[in-house]
C-alpha cells in the first residue's frame, strides 16, 4: 500500500499526489522546509522546527499556509494514517503557483507539502563503526540559515562523497569547515568540544541547540568557533548532528583517522543522551 501524503488541504495517495508545473518552488526552488523525527509514533523537537519555519519564511517575506497548531496536527495525521513508529515526517512551503516570473507573485497562495519517511533512527549501524568524510569547497550560496528547498551543492556534495567512498562531506569556506552537507559538524580536542558559532554561513541546526545544552548540562566544555580542516584531522573525536542521525560519530576525513578510528566517548555519550531525553519527553 502506498503511503498518504498531504497537498495543500488534501489526503492523498502518493502516486495521485500533484503541484502545478508552476509552483515556485518547482521553478526557482522558491520554498522552504523542514523535517521532524519521529520516535515511538511521536515527533520529535517538533516545536523547533516550526519556529525555525516560520523564521525561514520570514526571511523570504513568504506568508505562512497554516498555523503551527495546524501543521502539527496534519504531521500527526500523517504519522497515524501511515503507522510511522520511527523515521521522520517531510513539510515543504513554497510560495505558490503563478506564471513564470523573477519577481514575487503579489496574489499567489503558498502551497503545503508533507510526507512520512519510515526508517530506523536510533539503531543506526553507523553510530557503532562512525562515518567517513571527504572535505569540500562550499559552493551554496550566503544565506545558509535560512533553510531553502535549493538543495542541488548539497546532492553534489553527498554524490561526490559516495563516489568517492566516503558516507558524507564537509565542507570548507575561507579556510574554515562551515558544516556537513546536511548536518552540523563538530570536533573535540582535550575534551572541548569546538563547534562552528551561529551566523548565515551554517544552519541553526534544532538538534545541534539540544545536543550543546545536553553538554553544558553534563560540565561538557564548549567553544563556538570556525575550526580548520588541519584542526579537524587532528582531533580527538568528530561528529555531526541533525536530525535524522542525531549524533553520529565521524572517524575519517580524507582517508585518515580521527583519533583512534573508531566513535569517540563524547559522541558516544552525547548520542545516548539525546536519545534518552528525547523518548522522555514523548512519554505519556
């Protein structure tokens, strides 16, 4: 059975599922998004990402399709009408349909897309052996904190990665790693971590805001700043965050080892945190 999705105000199965061939966001990538896991049938840190929604719309002067009362309720309708008990659910925004043009459509009306992804998030094989990475130039444009559907660096970034070998990339500006081509990226040195400071060049990442308060809540040292890749090759540990892996350790950059080439104790640690925080506040 297919799954339902939901397209501006309707159910649907999927392969009856359609947006205009000129919905912006088909045309100019005119459109925002977001994804919330989910655990035991439950979204999780849903509430930030719906602020996060509506700061990314903001920031494009695009109006909202529905309140946030009202998109969770259609996530939830979702997660029940296609049994999800562990994967994530998909929303997208766009500015709406209307015919071909640069500027801003003055009477459009913005269209909602959402969608259910089942898939095991908390026994990620990868969070045992840790994830490899290849560093990159960043190619995506300045305004990173704004989360748009324009995704193309980024599917360049992972294609490039997978033909190389290797589960994920950073990427490097100026000198200095930005982020993973989907997730926040972090190092830790002497027991620090050291993780890059909240601008327009990365994404204000939800699950990176409750990891750092998990580890200031554990006498965990932090330190906000851009990083080198020479720095990251030589770290203790790495990892990313996000959310659909949470934290997942990286072990390799390049083809060289961090540390000792397996999943470092603080990731470790702070991977089981997360968890744990997150199944408690879904409990009933």
């Amino acid at each position: 059975m297919s799954r339902i999705v939901y397209v501006n105000g309707d159910y649907l199965p999927e392969e009856d599922a359609r947006i205009s061939v000129f919905d912006r966001g088909f045309l100019f990538a005119d459109g925002v998004y977001e994804v919330s896991s989910v655990l035991n049938g439950r979204l999780i840190d849903n509430e930030g990402h719906l602020v996060r929604l509506r700061r990314s719309l903001n920031e494009l002067n695009m109006p909202a399709p529905a309140s946030d009362a009202d998109i969770e309720e259609i996530q939830n309708e979702l997660i029940k009408r296609n049994n999800v008990e562990e994967g994530g659910v998909y929303l997208q925004v766009t500015r709406g349909a209307a015919d071909r043009d640069f500027l801003y459509p003055k009477n459009a009306k913005p269209s909602l897309v959402l969608f259910t992804q089942a898939r095991s998030v908390i026994d990620n094989p990868k969070a045992k052996t840790g994830m490899s990475v290849i560093l990159l130039e960043d190619i995506r444009w300045r305004r990173r904190d704004i989360k748009t559907v324009g995704l193309l660096a980024q599917s360049m970034a992972k294609q490039a990665a997978f033909e190389a070998g290797a589960d994920d990339a950073w990427m490097h500006q100026d000198g200095f790693i930005t982020e993973g081509s989907s997730n926040n990226a972090y190092i830790v040195k002497d027991g620090t971590i050291i993780t890059r400071h909240l601008s327009n060049d990365i994404l204000h990442g939800i699950t990176r805001k409750a990891v750092l308060a998990l580890a200031k809540e554990t006498g965990m040292p932090i330190e906000e700043r851009a990083f080198t890749p020479d720095e990251a090759k030589d770290a203790d540990e790495a990892f990313v965050t996000s959310a659909s892996t949470f934290v997942m350790p990286v072990v390799k950059i390049d083809g060289s080892d961090i540390g000792t080439g397996t999943p470092g104790p603080i990731a470790t640690r702070l991977r089981t945190l997360y968890i744990e925080e997150a199944l408690n506040s879904i409990k009933d």
